[in-house]
C-alpha cells in the first residue's frame, strides 16, 4: 500500500492545481468570514441583515457549507462584513 502525503487537504480532494488553489482561497474567506461574523455577537437574523443575505444563507456560511459559495461570493461577503483581503503570489512549489 502506498501512502501518498498533500500540503493541503484540497490537492488530496480536487482534480487539478486550479481547483485546488479555488478550494482553498474559498475555504480560506469563509473561515475568516466565520470568525468575523461570529465575533459581532448577533442574531443569524441580525447578521445576516448587516451582510445584506438571508438567514438561511447566513446559516450555510456559518456551518461550512462551501459547495455553496463561489469565491466570487466570497468575496463580496468579505467586503460586506467590513474586512479587506490582502493576497499573495508565489511560484508554486
């Protein structure tokens, strides 16, 4: 049996480089997104209010539920909570 070891749980998971990168950018905004949203201290309700999105939505954010949020979206939720994303290029290893 071999063991075949990943930098990162979306290069086991995905099909290619591209998808993999996708994946963890994604998972990268909805985990700060998360810790942002959760630190507000509000209602599902109230939150999602304030990100312009429904409760139901807000729901699927908060329980990781990343096949539904495109980076795109992702990216318009950050910018509605308030935060500002920085990036980074590098030659892949």
């Amino acid at each position: 049996m071999n063991v075949e070891t990943f930098d990162n749980v979306w290069d086991a998971l995905t099909d290619t480089p591209a998808q993999s990168a996708n994946m963890t950018a994604r998972s990268d905004l909805m985990i700060a997104l998360t810790r942002h949203v959760k630190a507000w201290n509000l209602s599902q309700e109230a939150a999602a209010s304030r990100l312009g999105i429904t409760r139901p939505r807000l729901n699927d954010l908060l329980r990781g539920k990343i096949d539904k949020f495109s980076l795109d979206a992702l990216v318009n939720l950050v910018s509605a909570a308030g935060l500002h994303i920085e990036m980074r290029v590098a030659e892949a290893a």
